[in-house]
C-alpha cells in the first residue's frame, strides 16, 4: 500500500517526536582518540545499551532540514542532507527514518522499506524511531521481518 | 591670389597602356582574385568553425569529498593541518584572509581560528567566513562564526585531486566576460593592447610604435601585435615564424573582429592564455592561472595579484614567480604603472600595490594524478555513464568519496609497516588496500601498491588472490541463520579428518597450529580460525548454503564448487573483499561501494547523483551473532595483537587470513565508522612468510591508530539474548560459576543443556539424591 499524502505528514511528525524524544538519553557516543591512552584489549564483547543517544545538533538540524526540503519537493536537496547526516552519525537510527520518508515521497516503495528494515536494525524496540519505523512499515502493509 | 591649377596627372607609359591592353593580365589577376577570395574564405571558415565550435578540450575534474566541520565531529590537529597544506592554506598567527588558519594551545588542546574561501560545490554556494573551534581530544567543539554567515555545518573547497586528460595536457578553468574583474581587464588593456576598443583586429599605429620603440632600443623591447593577434596565434596558427604566417594572422584578426564582439575575443583571450607549467601539464587562462599562483579563484585576487598575471602573459617561464621572483616583481611593477599612465589606477592606490610582496603558494595547487589507484576506481564507475571522449573534453566536474585524511594516513601506515615486512621477502612484498565507510559504502582510500603515486597494476581491484581464513565468517554466518540448529556455542568436532572424491583426489585439512582440538565452540572455531572445525561445519552445512551465503554477502564472482572453499580457496581483490564485509558490517545490508557522489557540467548543472541504495539480504540476529564473534577475535583470538597498538575503547571486530605457505597474508576488520581491508603478497604467488595476523594485520592497526573514530557498538537484537555458558562444556550455566561467559544467542534456549556451577548437569541430581 502506497502512504497516502495525509499519512506521510503524520510518519514526519512522528519522526520529528522521536528528534525530540532523544532528550532522555544516558549515554553518548564517544570518539576515541588518536594516541588514547588505554591501550590493551577490552575486558569483555559486550552489548551496549541502544537507548536513544542525544544527536548532535548539526544533525537535527540537516534532518529537520531535509524533513522540510521533502515536504517542499525538493528531493535532490532532502537527499543531500540526508547524506552529510549519515556521513556524520552512519549507525543512527533517525537518519534512515527520515530516508524512508523521503523514499516514499519519491514513489520508491521498496527503497522506503529497506530504509525502515534499516532502522529497525539499528535501534531496538522501545525507542522511538524503532515504533515508528514498525508503524511505517505496517502502513505499507509490510509485515515480514529479517 | 589665383588658386594653382592642378597639375595633369601623366598618361600612362606605352608599356602600361600595352599591359592595361593585354588578356594576360586579366587572366593573372583574376587568378590572383579568385586565390585571394578562396583564401579568405578558408581562413575564414577556420576562424569561424573553432570559435563557434568546442574551443577548448577540457578535462574532467576530479575532486575528493569536501571537508565538513560541525561540533562533534572526529578531528585530529595533524590530520587537518595535512588536509590545510593540500588546499593550500596558510598558517598564520592570526587568520586575517581567506586560505589562511591559526592553531593556539588551550586546555589540554588547541583553539583553531580558519578563514574558509568562498566556494561552490554541487547546487551550492559557499561565501567565505571566518570560523573559530576548539578541538579537545580529536573532537570539534565551541563552534562559533567570526565573520559570515553563521550555519552549523561549514564545507571547505574539496581538493581536486586530478584531472581525466585528453592527449594534450592543460588545465583551465572557463569564465565567462563578467566573471573577468574589471581590474584585471584594465591592467591586461594597459599593457597588452591600448587601443583594443578602438582596432579592428591589427593596429598599424601600434605597429609603428613598436617598431620605433624597438629601433631605439636597438632590440626588441615592445610588440605591435593586439590581443586579438595573439589570440589568433595561440588559438589557431602554429609557433612558426615566418612572413606567411604572420600575414595569415592579420587576415584572421580582421576576420575574428568582424565576426565577433570585442566582448567574445577578449573572454576567449582571457581563457586561453598561456600562464606557465605544472609537469607535463600547461596552466591556460587567467581561472586556472589563479589556483595555480595564489591558491584561490580571480574573483578574490587583489590588483597587486591580478597585476602578477598579466605580469605572465609575455613569457611564463621567464618571469616565473617561483623560480624568478625578482624578474617577475619588476615585470608585475611596469604593468601597475603602466595602469597608471593610462589612468585605470590612481597613484596612492598604485604605489600601494607596488610596494606589496609577491605573495604565491609554495606549491601549484594542481594535482595531475595523486592518487592513482583512486582515481582509476573513480574511471572505472565513471566509463558505465559516460563516454570517454566526454570525460576528456568536457569538462565535467567529478565529487568523489576520496578522503584526503585517510588516504595519507593509509600510505603513512603502508610507509611505517612495509619496510620492515618487506626486509623479510627481498623489497618483493606488495599490497593492496581499500578504506571504505561502514554503513555508508562510500570507499575513502585505495592503495593499489606499496608506492601510492605507482600508476600501474592496481591491487587493490585487480589482485585476485585466494582469501583463506577470510571467507569463514561467511560459514560461521550460513551456520548461525539457522537458529534452530546452530548458536555460539554449540559443538564442532575438531578432528582431523580425511575426504576422497570420486576422482581419487583427497582432502585432509589441518589446522594452522597443527593440533587437534576435540570439541570447540563455534565461537571457539572463528575466534581462532580452526580449519577442521571450520570444514567439518562447512561440510554440514554443504557448499551451495555457503555459496548462497557468499552472494548475498555481495560476492559476485564464479565461486570454487569444492569444499577447499571453505577455508577460502577462492580468489577474490581487496576491493571485493571490501564489499563482502560490508554487509557484514552494515548489519546485513548490502550497501554497494561506490566513489562517486555527484557528476556536474563544467558550469556545475547536476549531470548524475549517486544516491545511497541498500537491501536487507541477510537476517540482522545472524550478522549481530557473527559481529559479536568477530569482536571477539579481535579481543582475545587471532586478531588480538591490534591491541598492542590500538586503545581499548576502541572496540573493533575483524578477522585475519592467511593462505597456504604464506602466500597471502588478509586482513578485514571495521569500528563504528571505518572498513579496512588489506592484503600483502608477491605478484609472483612466492611466499611472503607473513600470516594475516603478522602481515595485514600490522598495516590495517597502524592505520586505525591514526584515526579518531568511534568505537563499534552492537546494538541488542530483537529475539537476541544474552546467556551465560560455561567455557569448557558449552553448555548454559549461571552469572556466578567460575569461567562462565555471556553470549547472545538467537532463540529459545529451552532445549540447550544446562550445568550446574559445579559441572554437573543442571537435571543431573548427583548420587545421594538419586539414591533416595
């Protein structure tokens, strides 16, 4: 099933909750440095807690952006940001959220879906950007999943 | 006083009347019409079908990805600066232009002011600003705008990095009348060509004046020629010197003038001239004459600089700034006064511009071929959209994914690792590498050989070597995608076995230790490369499952029909490696390489973008097993030496590969943002003596330290829990028993057998119970 144009203003409304959701993050992402100090292996291959992690700013903003440039048919624009955003945080989950939203709006259903699988991938059940990918997903009328 | 009556002009000799008399004459000077009218009309078809054809061949540009700097993002000092010095900015005490940065010590890092040029890029125009950051701990932080537009995101001009040439090597950059500054055209007038509006193509009073100035002189000091003259020389006849020639350029000025607007000559001049040499390749125009000399675009040249060009334009080679600055100092001094005279400058300004030092990068910003293994992956996607007669004259504009950064931390680490390596095999070792980004499928950096600017054979695509160890994850992966019969731990014989086909051959796989391990995990067989594990798991699993495996992975190549392929009898390049790990590192998305971003006119119209396309072919709960397995290798297996040399929060997975008598020595690991693959060997096929983990190992850990990056995460899986198994028996016990190790595993573990702290069986009740 194709989103209709009603449905896609809600998908963009739950992703920009899911920006804003971030807020109650415990973790953020760490960048190690050259010439760190704690050489030696890590004690132990663990898992790491996937609550949602605080964007960066510049990331909200190409997102928001992009979300923006989508509503206004500028896809070509969208797609860039959507690009500098994935250079930037390549495992976020919002990132190809807001892609599948412009997959959509594109016409292109099979790349919205691969987009949302995306998500689902990256984030786990309980954050936001997981349920609304799960919720674009069943709007579409998609029900398997990997 | 009467008026002097005109004196009768004289009646024409006999002789005259007889010839003004004669058919013969008539004849003769018909001919001499008719030569001279097909003549006109042949230098005029030549005048009027290369200016309204295609002027000029120009080459395609090639350029690497644009620096961003946002807060937040991963940046070390010494890789910046490299980028800085490739774009040919300046350090300064203080960043007073553009191109120009300073770097003050603060806290425990540094505050870094960076003055940005104004550039375009693709649908986008980027004005020049003053910025000021903080970088604590290679991290860009206190982003803050000190003059310009404030934005959260600023993009420098991406380095080009090459140009894709027609036979004939010049570079220059097209502008159009209006993007000329006026002062550069008053300045060229002044010097060149005074009377240029007034002429129609050759002017005999300039001529005369220079014949008169150069008699005085006693030598040549001045040429009569205009500028439509010697764009008719440069643009259409040879060097030759000779009276014809000379007279052909006259007919053709006369022509060009009557055809064309003074406007169209004086672009054309403007971007045809001849301003210098970088190598084999000619600097045409005052555009590229601009990057060349001062790093930047005309439009931000000062009258002292545009002065410096025009300066050029009567021999490059003899007032060259670089090796002449003297010769060209007093040339570009004659030119601003000669503006003077004429009255295009006042005086103070003048004197102002005079007293100003010639002031040229160091090194010409123009890079002919750089990197050459990139630059022939960049060819390669290219020649699939476009024509090759198109990239070489077109002048399209090529945004790669080439990060500058990275590749010279590529080739230091090759430069740093190699020799030692190769002091072992005679300087006969040789490599191939590939950086590509995790999740994005953009490759960074290429190495095709241990020297980074060799033009010839490129590993990193061509070399199809055998991967050995390297294709397991893709076992262990068919293996784990069937939750109900495989996990981490379950149980894999590994005794020696022994296979004979039907042909008589056979096949008895050992393990590179050369002893046997009973039963081992299936975590156990990856972390430590077991090949008769390995084998025997293959052999259950069967080798269409493997191949079917392989493919989804994003190998596209005939695969080896036999067993042996389990244990990577199958030759693939770095390059396709790179791609069969990037699955694995993109959670089971095939995300196809590319280097490619955008390709634009030579006027920046977007021609092609290359979007970001991705598939889901793999189950994300097996690629989240096999990446936990493969960080695990990294910590405590056959890849764990990385930890000598990388931090500990640096949490990578990756596997190594060697192939029989060391021929080959693999390496393939990723982080968070970064995908590395290398592979050293001889392209004779001798034996390196090197296994992955002493060979690729060392290049793939040099590099990583020298970037700052984020760490890989795995993200908890939905049907993934973490379970804690006894590391002897494998089977599942509790937090508290000594030696248990958490897993994850995909599933219920209801029917998994369960042990006791004390080993026994948790169902098992022990003597004295079962006796009661």
């Amino acid at each position: 099933m194709v989103l209709t144009f009603k449905n896609q203003k809600i998908t963009a409304f739950v992703i920009l909750l899911s920006l804003l959701g971030a807020c109650s993050s415990v973790k953020q992402r760490q960048v190690v440095a050259v010439n760190s100090v704690d050489s030696g292996a890590p004690a132990t291959t663990t898992s790491d807690a996937p609550l949602s992690v605080p964007l960066p700013p510049v990331v909200t903003s190409l997102l928001q952006q992009a979300e923006r440039d989508i509503d206004a048919g500028l896809y070509q624009q969208a797609e860039k940001r959507l690009q500098q955003a994935q250079r930037i945080v390549p495992a976020e989950p919002r990132v190809y959220l807001v892609w599948g939203h412009w997959a959509q709006a594109r016409q292109r259903p099979y790349q919205a879906e691969q987009m949302y699988r995306r998500v689902l991938s990256l984030s786990s059940r309980g954050t936001s950007a997981h349920a609304a990918a799960r919720r674009a997903l069943e709007a579409m009328d998609i029900h398997r999943e990997y | 006083m009467p008026k002097r009556k005109k004196a009768a002009s004289p009646a024409p000799s006999p002789d005259k009347r007889r010839l003004l008399r004669s058919p013969a004459f008539y004849k003769v000077l018909t001919v001499f019409v008719l030569v001279f009218f097909v003549w006109v009309v042949y230098l005029d078809a030549q005048v009027r079908y290369k200016f309204e054809g295609k002027r000029w061949a120009l080459p395609a540009q090639v350029y690497a990805r644009a620096l961003e700097i946002f807060d937040g993002r991963a940046l070390n000092l010494d890789n910046l600066e490299q980028e800085l010095a490739l774009l040919q900015y300046q350090k300064q005490n203080n960043a007073e232009r553009p191109g120009s940065y300073a770097v003050r010590p603060k806290g425990s890092g540094y505050q870094l002011d960076l003055f940005i040029r104004a550039h375009r890029l693709p649908n986008e125009v980027q004005p020049e600003v003053l910025i000021r950051f903080d970088l604590q701990g290679d991290v860009v932080g206190g982003l803050q705008t000190l003059k310009g537009q404030e934005k959260a995101l600023y993009t420098l001009e991406p380095f080009k990095m090459a140009g894709i040439y027609p036979g004939q090597k010049e570079e220059r950059e097209l502008l159009s009348y209006e993007q000329l500054p006026q002062p550069l055209i008053e300045a060229l007038l002044a010097t060149e060509d005074r009377n240029f509006f007034e002429h129609g193509g050759i002017s005999p009073l300039s001529i005369a004046r220079a014949a008169w100035a150069n008699f005085q002189a006693g030598r040549v000091v001045q040429g009569g020629s205009t500028l439509t003259q010697q764009l008719v020389k440069n643009f259409y006849l040879s060097r030759e010197r000779s009276l014809w020639r000379k007279v052909n350029e006259a007919m053709m000025s006369l022509l060009l003038e009557w055809h064309y607007s003074k406007r169209d000559i004086l672009e054309t001049y403007a971007n045809d001239i001849y301003l210098g040499q970088s190598g084999a390749t000619a600097i045409h125009g005052f555009g590229m004459g601009s990057y060349f000399y001062f790093g930047k675009a005309l439009e931000h040249l000062e009258f002292h600089e545009l002065s410096l060009l025009v300066a050029l334009i009567k021999g490059p080679s003899y007032y060259d700034p670089r090796r002449h600055p003297e010769r060209a100092l007093e040339r570009r001094n004659l030119v601003i006064s000669q503006a003077q005279d004429q009255g295009f400058i006042k005086p103070y300004p003048a004197r102002m511009a005079r007293a100003e030092a010639i002031n040229i990068v160091t090194r010409p910003r123009i890079q002919t071929n750089r990197y050459p293994a990139f630059l022939d992956l960049v060819k390669r996607q290219l020649r699939r959209d476009y024509l090759e007669q198109d990239l070489r004259s077109e002048g399209l504009k090529i945004y790669t994914t080439l990060d500058p950064q990275l590749q010279t931390n590529l080739e230091s680490a090759a430069a740093r690792v190699m020799p030692r390596l190769d002091a072992r095999n005679d300087q006969s070792l040789q490599m191939g590498a590939v950086i590509t980004g995790v999740g994005t499928g953009e490759v960074l950096a290429i190495l095709g050989d241990k020297k980074p600017r060799y033009q010839g054979f490129n590993r990193a695509l061509d070399a199809r070597r055998q991967i050995g160890s390297l294709i397991k994850p893709a076992v262990y992966l068919s293996a784990l995608m069937d939750p109900e019969k495989y996990h981490l731990a379950s149980l894999l014989n590994d005794q020696a076995f022994k296979i004979r086909f039907n042909n008589g051959d056979e096949w008895q796989p050992g393990n590179f230790d050369g002893k046997e391990h009973e039963q081992v995990s299936l975590l156990q067989g990856l972390m430590h490369s077991y090949n008769v594990a390995t084998a025997r798991l293959g052999l259950e699993l069967g080798v269409e499952t493997v191949h079917e495996t392989l493919e989804r992975l994003g190998v596209d190549v005939p695969l080896n029909p036999y067993p042996s392929i389990f244990l990577g009898a199958q030759s693939l390049s770095p390059f396709e490696v790179s791609q069969f790990y990037q699955t694995i590192a993109s959670n089971g998305f095939n995300v196809p390489l590319r280097a490619i971003r955008e390709v634009t006119t030579s006027q920046g119209e977007m021609l092609t973008r290359y979007g970001f396309e991705i598939e889901q072919v793999l189950p994300s709960q097996a690629v989240y097993l096999l990446q936990f397995a493969l960080q695990e290798t990294m910590r405590a297996g056959t890849g764990r030496s990385a930890y000598g040399r990388l931090p500990g929060a640096l949490r990578v997975a990756g596997k190594t590969g060697t192939t029989n008598d060391n021929r080959d020595s693999w390496f393939a690991g990723f982080s968070g943002d970064y995908l590395g693959v290398v592979w050293l060997g001889k392209d004779d096929n001798e034996s390196t003596r090197l296994t992955g983990s002493s060979g690729a190992l060392k290049v793939w850990t040099e590099f990583m330290a020298r970037i700052p990056q984020y760490p890989l995460v795995l993200q908890p899986r939905k049907d993934v829990n973490l379970h804690w198994f006894d590391q002897d028996s494998w089977s599942l016990t509790e937090a508290r028993c000594e030696g248990a190790i958490q897993l994850p595993v995909w599933g219920e573990v209801d029917d998994l057998p369960r042990q006791n702290c004390d080993g026994r069986a948790a169902d098992d009740k022990g003597w004295f119970k079962t006796w009661f």
